[in-house]
C-alpha cells in the first residue's frame, strides 16, 4: 500500500476538523453519523473528541532525555567542545 500524500493527510485533517465542530454544534446526533458525513474514521473522530494526544505528538517511547536535558546536554557538549 503506497504512503498517504500530504495533500490527502492535510485534507482528512481539513474534514476531521470539520467533523468536530459539527457534531459539537449538534448538527449531528451521533459521532459515527458525523465521521460518516465527512468520510473521516469513526474511532479517529472519537479519540479527538475525547481530547486523546495524537501519536505523532507524544513523546517516543525509546527517547530516553526529555527536551530540556536534551538541550542542557548539547549545550553541555559544546561547551566543552570550545
């Protein structure tokens, strides 16, 4: 299966979005019926209405440093370096 475009990704974006404030708006009854209406995945549009951290923007589970020890570090390194 070839990867998603980006142009497809930013418009399933486009249409989730549009999903959400639908059916925040009451325009449709159910969750299911809005992903349907704007041909996002259901469970995708359930997990954003319940505020879930996309997976892209968590951090990974092998990242060891948080990205203030990350930076004290590099910093750290440089210094030295000179």
């Amino acid at each position: 299966m070839p990867p998603k475009s980006s142009d497809s990704a930013v418009n399933q974006e486009d249409c989730l979005l549009l999903a959400i404030k639908a059916y925040q708006n009451g325009q449709f009854q159910s969750k299911a019926a809005a992903a349907t209406a704007f041909d996002v995945p259901p469970q995708t549009l359930q997990y954003q209405l319940c505020s879930r951290t996309a997976r892209s923007d968590t951090m990974p589970n092998s990242q060891k440093l948080t990205k203030s020890e990350e930076y004290s570090l590099k910093k750290w390194i440089l210094d030295m370096d000179k």
